[in-house]
C-alpha cells in the first residue's frame, strides 16, 4: 500500500470517528505496516469493522492487518505453501495435498478394515502400492450393500 492509500484510509477513518487522529510518528508508523498489504483488503477490513459491534471506536492497526496475506503471500503459488498431512503427519507442498490427502484417508480406511478381518496389512505396503492395486483392495473391504427386501404377510 502506498502512503497516498494510507491517507486516503485515515481520512475515511476520520470520516466516522471525528475525533480520530495521527500524528506523524504514528502515520508514519500505519505507512509502514501497511505498506506490506494490498489497499482493497485493507478497506475491505474497514469495512467490516465498520459494520461490527466494535465500532464504536476507531479500528486499531493490528485488527486492520490481522488474518490478511501481504502482497509477497498472495503472489506465492501454492507449491511454495507447504503442509502436514493431519492423518499421517507427512509434509508436502500445497499443491500436492489434495491428492495425498485422498489416498491417505483410502488407506487408513484399509487398515482398520484389515485389522477388523485379522490381516496383516502395514501403511508402509499399502502406501507403496498403485492405485489399481489399492482401488481393488477397496472394493475387497467395501462393506456389502444389504438389500431390504419386503416380507410377505
């Protein structure tokens, strides 16, 4: 954000709480924490507050900011994003996720039904299987559909 946009946020603070102001240690202060940030997020925040029960007073600087991504995190691609996969605790990058993420829940479904029926099935093997493989395994412990059939009187 540019210092210009930095005013022309103040001033629209000011527009709502007459009594507000920043001397020039704190503008300068506001220009320098916001100049990491993109304008229409930071309005869009504004405006929210504005809209919030806290607006009875002026938004703070930090509330402005807060849960927003700068200008340098929105431009990363979600290959420089890395994640834990929550159910085997492996790191990956973001892109990557999705798809690990579905082949992991397969196969922690495969192990609990492995251990039900008594087998022996370790992550390790079924982690280094295709998906053919795992796919043919899935359908092997896919619970039975029951088909409820009506019992003559």
């Amino acid at each position: 954000m540019e210092i210009s946009q930095v005013k022309q946020l103040v001033s629209k603070i000011k527009a709502y709480y007459y009594y507000f102001s920043l001397e020039k240690e704190s503008m300068n202060e506001w220009a320098n924490k916001l100049k990491a940030y993109d304008f229409e997020d930071v309005s869009r925040k504004l405006d929210e507050h504005l809209k919030s029960e806290d607006s009875k007073e002026p938004p703070k600087l930090h509330y402005l900011v807060r849960n927003l991504l700068t200008i340098e995190e929105k431009l990363k691609s979600k290959d420089d994003y890395i994640v834990n996969c929550n159910l085997c605790g492996r790191s990956m990058s973001l892109k990557e996720y999705d798809s690990h993420y579905d082949k992991c829940l397969s196969i922690e479904y495969l192990l609990h039904q492995g251990k039900e029926k008594g087998e022996n099935i370790t992550r390790e093997d079924l982690e280094n299987c295709r998906a053919d493989v795992l796919n043919r395994l899935y359908e092997k412990y896919k619970p039975q559909e029951t088909v409820f059939k009506p019992q003559k009187i």
